[in-house]
C-alpha cells in the first residue's frame, strides 16, 4: 500500500496519461479492499474499530469509532482516500467517553485507565464513490497498520444528512460542546448552509375579503396538526377588532396541504372570518414559514403567532398595539402565556448557563409552572421574549432581516431576533396585562423521534452560543440590576 501513497506524494499520478491514471487507481483500490476493517492485536493488546462512517453530502466524512492500547501508544493517524486526499485525524479528532467500551474490555479481563476510549472526526471531503479509503494508524513502537474505512453514501435530502450527522451526539456527553465546535457543528452548518435554495411556486389562496389597509398582519405556521386552525378562528370570531387585521396560514408542510385546502373552505364558510392560506411546496422550518408569510404581509405591525396560542378575551391584541405605539425604541412586545391550567408558561427570558451541555446559555423562563398573578399588569423591559406570540413593527422585522433561518426547524431563532434588535439600539417587553394560552410545542411532536429533537435543539444552542455568549454574558452581568419598567 505504501507504494501507491509514495507514488502520488511524488506527483507521478500527474504525469500519467488518462488509461494510466484509471489503472493506478483500480489496483491502488483493489490494495485497499484487502486491508482488514479493524485492529485487534491481542499480544500488543491494541483494537480499534470503526462502527460508521458515514458522507455527509459534500461537507465532508463523518467517521464514529473507538481505540484501546494498553502496551503501546498512537503516535499518528492518517485518513487516506484513493485519490491522494490525506488527513492527519489524530491531530484534531474528538476523544470522548465509551462507556460500553469500557464495561466489555472490563469483562474480558483488560486493564481500563479511562473509559474516554471513542473518538469522532469529520475530514473534508467531497463525494467520491469510486475512491476507497483507509487509515494509516503509526503506534509508538515503530508498527504501521492499515484498516479499510467503508464509507455509506450520503443521503440526497439535508434534513436526512443533518439527523444522520446529529445522531452522533450524546445529549449527557462531558465532550458534547468540543465535539459540536470541533467537528459536528460546522459540518451541519455547512449542510445546512449548501441545502438547495428553490423555494417552489408560491400558492395564495384567500377566504373571505381581508383588509385593504389592515393594521397588523398575523402571521401562523401550520405544521402537522392542522386543526389548530378552526380553534383559533373560533375565537377570533368573537372579537371585533380581530376583523381589522390579516390573518395568514402559512402551511409549512407540504403532507398536508390539500387536506388544509380543503378543510379551509367549510371553515371559512362555518365562521365568516377572512384569512388568507400561504403555501411554497416546501417545508422552510419556523423561520422561514414566518419570513415567507412576512413577505407577503400587508399590516403595518406584524404578530409572529403560534398556532397553539389562543386569547383569553376579546381585545388582546388591541392592547398589545396600543402598548407598543406608546413605547420608546420598541423592538418587540410579547403578551403573557399561560397554560391550559392557569399556570404561567412565559413571562419572559433570561438566559442560564447550562453545565449538562458544556456551560451553552440556554433560553429560561424563569416563572414557568408558576401561579399566574392576574393583578400584575406592568410592562416590564427583557432582553428577549418568545415568538410565540410577538409583536414588531413590519419595516423593521424587515430591516433586521426577519428570524435567521440558520436554525433548523425551531428553536433560539425568536430570542437570536431580540438580541439583533438590541444590538439596533431597540427594546424588547412583556406585557403582564395581556394574557393568552400555549399550549407549548404541540406541533413538534411531527418532527422525529424524542433524541432526534433533542440533537436539533442542542445544535440550534450551539449556533446561538456562537453568535451570541459575549453580548448575552455582558446582559447576564447587568441582570443584577433590577428591570426597568414602564
């Protein structure tokens, strides 16, 4: 095998001619589907194993595995591919904790000085199915050892590479942020980033007459569950001054887009309240959704609306205008949400260093499951609020760029807003005197299994960690000043 590298290290790969090149390829191949998958040396009581490794698009090759040396140590590892692209992996790969590991090298009578034996490595690399490839493993005692790495074939759709790419996170591992920045976290993003940017034919269809002028346009993503929609215009109907507004579904699931179609004209007919359908063949996650109905806005004041928020009473939203034209510099205001039981869900949000995930701030609420104090009516200033239900002046959730759509899915992309506002020189409050229910994430449960939202959330962490920890630590340090209200 040895050979083959030397030859290309010395250029001679260049020289030959087309038929030459094809041949050298073909045996320096066939040289590699001879190499043995795994290292298990039982007199230098050395093993390595590979359990996937797996192309990520054109972001590179996501290599899963673990070693164990007791009488030697390693010195290099190279990842080697057929067409001369070379990485010392060993120089960057992410060592981490296999506790399976260690319990069965425990049972077969091994000697475990740490149960950190896995490791994980992403090389850059494009696809390039005809090429094989191998590591080149050098141990302190002189040994040169080869062992073929199969690697699977990429999936075409990003959403498929990003799940394969974040399944390869532990939630409780000690490296979990290491492995995010190091090697998990840019490859998703480089996914993510290169996915394909066609948004489709863009679908209108209205139900009723909506405003010329309306005042605010509300803006409602619809994913999976669609009848969220007939339990808000029920009670929507009964508020007058909701009849001066545009209401817009955006359906951002394109498995049930004829079934919404549908629905939509006996519900319009049953409660005679005007609201437009917005739909782009595609499922563009929570950001993109509010960004495409955003686009199509016509209100001078935008409320970002989940779903499976619903009023209390007539004349919320009224009084979430009529607050927000009275304050300086305003940003975005959010109402109060309740839960079904009264409880409070979000009174605004702080941000908490969370040491499960390597100290990443995360978006708290720090009232949540608490009793609702309905005498409390204030206004109170908070760095950020949810998007669940939000308030912002149009041209200037335009101006900022709308919700990054950086996050995938769902998650932090509401908070990344108000901290951007902030940065504008914007102020962003609750309203304690407007109140609503959530029913909190009813939606999500159409989105993977429980570890596969677990590896989003902690990833879409991650992407606000980076862009964000010194401005929220700075935030965080003036928290011990009391909030100003207004």
């Amino acid at each position: 095998m040895s050979i083959f590298e030397e030859m290309e290290s010395a250029g001679v790969f260049t020289e030959l001619t087309p038929l030459q090149a094809n041949n050298f390829i073909e045996n320096w191949n066939i040289a590699v589907r001879e190499c043995p998958t795994l290292i298990n040396d039982p007199l230098a009581s050395t093993e390595l194993h590979i359990d996937t490794a797996q192309q990520l698009a054109e972001c590179g090759i996501l290599v899963i595995g673990w070693l164990h040396c007791s009488h030697a140590t390693v010195k290099t590892v190279d990842f080697v591919r057929v067409d001369g692209l070379r990485h010392r992996v060993s120089e960057d790969w992410n060592r981490h904790e296999r506790s399976d590991v260690a319990r069965t090298l425990k049972e077969k009578g091994e000697f475990i000085e740490t149960d950190e034996a896995g490791f994980l490595f992403i090389v850059k690399a494009p696809q390039q199915q005809e090429r094989l490839s191998y590591l080149v493993v050098t141990w302190s005692d002189g040994r040169i050892q080869r062992i073929r790495v199969d690697v699977k074939s990429s999936p075409t759709d990003p959403i498929a590479v990003v799940m394969l790419t974040l399944n390869s996170l532990a939630p409780s591992s000690r490296y979990l942020l290491p492995m995010l920045t190091g090697h998990i976290g840019p490859a998703v993003s480089g996914v993510w980033q290169s996915r394909p940017t066609g948004k489709g034919e863009e679908v209108v269809l209205e139900f009723g007459t909506v405003p010329d002028r309306p005042e605010v346009s509300i803006i409602v993503p619809i994913y999976g569950r669609y009848d969220f929609i007939e339990h808000q215009l029920a009670q929507f109907v009964n508020d007058p001054a909701m009849r001066r507004n545009e209401l817009l579904y955006v359906i951002d699931d394109p498995l049930i887009y004829d079934q919404v179609r549908l629905s939509c004209i006996e519900i319009a007919r049953l409660y005679d309240f005007p609201f437009k359908v917005l739909y782009q063949k595609v499922n563009r996650g929570f950001s993109g959704a509010n960004n495409f109905g955003a686009k199509h806005a016509r209100g001078v004041k935008l409320l970002l609306l989940n779903s499976d928020v619903f009023p209390r009473r007539s004349g919320w939203l009224s009084a979430l205008v009529e607050a927000y034209d009275a304050l300086p510099d305003a940003g975005v205001i959010a109402p109060k949400l309740l839960f079904e039981d009264g409880s409070i869900q979000h009174a605004g949000i702080h941000f908490v260093r969370y040491p499960v995930w390597g100290g990443m701030w995360i978006n708290d609420h720090p009232l949540k499951g608490q009793p609702d104090n309905p005498e409390e009516k204030g206004l109170v200033e908070f760095a950020a609020v949810t998007a669940a239900c939000m308030l912002i002046d149009t041209e200037l959730y335009r101006k900022v760029g709308g919700l990054s759509e950086d996050y995938i899915i769902g998650d932090f992309e509401d908070t990344d807003l108000c901290l951007r506002l902030r940065a504008a020189g914007r102020r962003n409050w609750l309203h304690h005197g407007v109140t609503l229910y959530h029913l909190e994430r009813q939606s999500q449960a159409f989105t993977g299994n429980l570890t596969w939202r677990t590896n989003l959330t902690i990833y879409n962490c991650w992407v606000h960690y980076q862009r964000w920890d010194a401005i929220i630590s700075q935030i965080v340090a003036e928290q011990r000043i009391p909030p100003k209200s207004g």
